[in-house]
C-alpha cells in the first residue's frame, strides 16, 4: 500500500514488453516508483531502483532487452513540457541527480546541458581546485598562453588535435583550455 501525498500524479510506464509482465508499473509527478497489480494505492509497493552514474534507475530486463529506466526522463515525458524540438535532454533544476520531483526538471537542448553543468557545485568546486593547482602540470604559463592565442586566432591552420600534438597533451586539455575549464585564469 502506498500513502497518497497531495498534489502527487502517478501514470502508467510503458515500455517494450511491459503488457507480459504480471505486474505495471508507474512513476510519479514527485518522481517515486512503484509496482502494482491493480490499484496502486491499494496493492502498490514503491520501488528504490538503482544508481547508475548518479542516477536513479529501474532495471526491467524483458526478452534479452535492455530495460533500464532513468526516473527522471520518464517524470519529465509525463508530467513536463518541452518548450522546443531540440529539447532532447532533462537537467535537474537543482543539481541534485537522485531528485525526480517534476518541479526539478527541465527539458533541454545540448547547449543548455552544457551551460547548466557549468553552474553545478561539483563543477564549480572542480574549478577552484584546478586553479589553485601547481603541481603535476604538463603546460606552464607561457605554453597556455600560446595554445590560447592559436584557438582565438581566425587564421590558424592547426587543428586542436595538431596544437594537442605539438604540446604533447591530449586533445581534451586543448577543449578544456577553450571552454575555461582549466586555465581559465590565463588570458
């Protein structure tokens, strides 16, 4: 038996093989699941589910499928709009990745995820440490500098992967330097 919590939705999941099953299965509007026979208040039991990279997740496994279900791609399906086409992501208003409640998410474009994340605590904590790092460095200041004068310049001929290469680092450091993750203090 599951208490009703006001204000609170549940709809039906359906999914590749969920009509063999015996028993439905249902999300809320407050991002809880649960199982069920017939009513959900009545015969329902509420379902933790798994993490899977931070995530709460329901694994259905049905003839050889893959049957992972992430809790908030199916709280946002039902109980969010999307507000474009490109919308194809969920973001978690909050940051916090285990809060499924519909008020906390959000559909999303790429670009948007990407800003977003850059907001995140974890990623702003990130941040600071990096920029206080001086140990275990493979550029030093004159050499950033450098790399970010090729980036900015319109005319350049090398490639991030030419520019990784010339500096011996990978080619995810030359991202990262563009995008400010590391080095962001160098202009």
């Amino acid at each position: 038996m599951i208490k009703k919590i006001n204000g609170e939705q549940w709809k039906q999941l359906q999914f590749k093989g969920w009509k063999i099953l015996r028993k439905k299965y249902a999300i809320s509007s407050h991002g809880r699941a649960a199982s069920y026979y017939e009513d959900i208040h009545k015969d329902g039991k509420l379902l933790e589910g798994s993490l899977t990279s931070g995530y709460k997740t329901l694994n259905l496994h049905i003839d050889g499928s893959n049957g992972t279900i992430y809790f908030h791609r199916e709280v946002a399906k039902f109980f969010t709009k999307k507000s474009s086409p490109k919308d194809k992501f969920v973001i978690h208003l909050n940051h916090n990745k285990t809060d499924n409640n519909a008020k906390n998410l959000k559909w999303a474009s790429q670009k948007d995820v990407s800003a977003h994340q850059q907001k995140s605590p974890e990623k702003i904590a990130y941040k600071k440490v990096q920029h206080s790092r001086t140990q275990g460095l493979k550029l030093n200041l004159t050499q950033v500098k450098a790399i970010k004068a090729f980036i900015d310049n319109p005319r350049r001929k090398l490639t991030y992967k030419q520019i990784a290469d010339k500096y011996k680092v990978s080619e995810m450091t030359i991202y990262r330097i563009k995008s400010g993750e590391n080095w962001s203090n160098v202009k």
